[in-house]
C-alpha cells in the first residue's frame, strides 16, 4: 500500500508540474480555447447542474456556504475553487475529499492529449486555469454529482468557467475595483464582466451595493 501511494503522489506531481507548464501562455480571457477543448471531452460541463459564483470579494466563502448547505441535504456535490492553500488537490473538491492523487493524474492526462490534438491541428493553446477548469468539470462529471459549485477566476464574460450554458443559478458576491488594467477603470464596466456569467431563465442572487453596478447588472 505504501508504494501505490508513492505512486500516486508521483504521478500527482509530474501532472501538476505538466498543468504549470501552460503558465507561460499568461491569463488570457475569452471563451475560443475553452469551447474548443471541451467540445474535444464531449462537452461534460452540460451534463452538470452548476450554481455559478463571480464577484469582486467573498467568492470563495460564499461557495463553500452553498457547498455546505447542499452537503448536508445529502446532495453528491462538486466544489471548483482557486487558488489552493496546502495542496493542489483542495481546488476541485467533491462530497467533502480533495480529488485524489491518482484521479488528477488521470484526468490531467485526458485533457492534456485533447490539447495536443488542438495545438497540432493549429488551435491556440489552453491557458493553465482553462486546463484545470476543464479537468474540474470532467471529473464532477464522470462522478456523476447532483450539482457542481463553480467558482470564477477572473471577471466572468470571459472567464473559462463561463462555459456553462445553463447554469442553476448566478450568484455575484460583491462589486468593487479590481483587475482595472483586464475588467475596465469603472465600477459600470467591472459590473458588466462580472454580469456576463448571467444566462437567460437562470435566477440571479447578488450582493451588490452601488448604483453604478447595480444599473449594469440590471
């Protein structure tokens, strides 16, 4: 049993530094790599039913609240967040345990031949977060999990998670300045990337307090 584990963890390790080798294509928002690697897995993010959280502030807390809830309603539900405190492993969660060492690596290696097909067939190259988003929402899933609780990583119009069509809900924490030089100079603009996560019939839950956003969101 001690040198399966070794194994895993090998193997946990050689994936995350294959993942950390997508640095150097930057951050890059916008949805064009991401529709093209998902459609490569079968598009498993149209299986789930995703409860979709953007903000400036109080993202994180509010996901895992709503994780929490649904937990304890006897609900199979997946938690996608960034970044990671102790281990790589905490930033896809699912009913309570960290996607195990084994899993990521097996799972990293399925979207990182999809990617190889892209990049050899002339597409643009994956960022890092689109490579692990797109392991978070073939992992939940294949797990089959009743609802998945997907974090933004940055803005939302043109954030990789934004690929959910048809999300449960839309949830905006909080609207203030940040990431000025990618979301816009004022509370309006950050207001309209954050609000680009909102879908046609999906309720919208947000915590927003000024009326420059507000009138954006509205």
């Amino acid at each position: 049993m001690k040198e399966a584990n070794i194994t895993d963890r090998q193997k946990k390790e050689n994936a995350i530094e294959k993942i950390g080798e997508f640095h150097r294509f930057g951050s890059i928002l916008g949805l064009e790599r991401m529709n093209e690697l998902m459609k490569r897995l079968g598009n498993p993010e149209k299986e789930l039913k995703c409860i979709h959280v953007a903000g400036t502030n109080g993202k994180g807390s509010v996901c895992r609240f709503i994780y929490s809830a649904l937990l304890a309603n006897g609900y199979s539900v997946g938690i996608y967040t960034s970044p990671y405190l102790t281990v790589f492993n905490e930033r896809i969660e699912l009913d309570g345990e960290y996607i195990s060492d084994s899993d990521l690596a097996a799972y990293t290696d399925e979207v990182l031949e999809k990617v190889s097909q892209m990049t050899e067939e002339g597409f643009a190259s994956p960022t890092e977060f689109e490579v692990i988003t797109a392991i978070a929402f073939l992992y939940f899933a294949r797990k089959g999990c009743d609802y998945a609780v997907m974090e933004v990583g940055l803005g939302g119009r043109g954030d990789s998670t934004n690929i959910i069509e048809k999300p449960l809900a839309c949830v905006i924490t909080s609207i203030s300045y940040d990431h000025t030089d990618r979301l816009g100079n004022t509370l309006a603009e950050i207001a309209r990337e954050k609000a680009g996560i909102i879908k046609p019939g999906a309720p919208v839950i947000m915590n927003v307090d000024t009326d420059e956003a507000k009138r954006e969101i509205a």
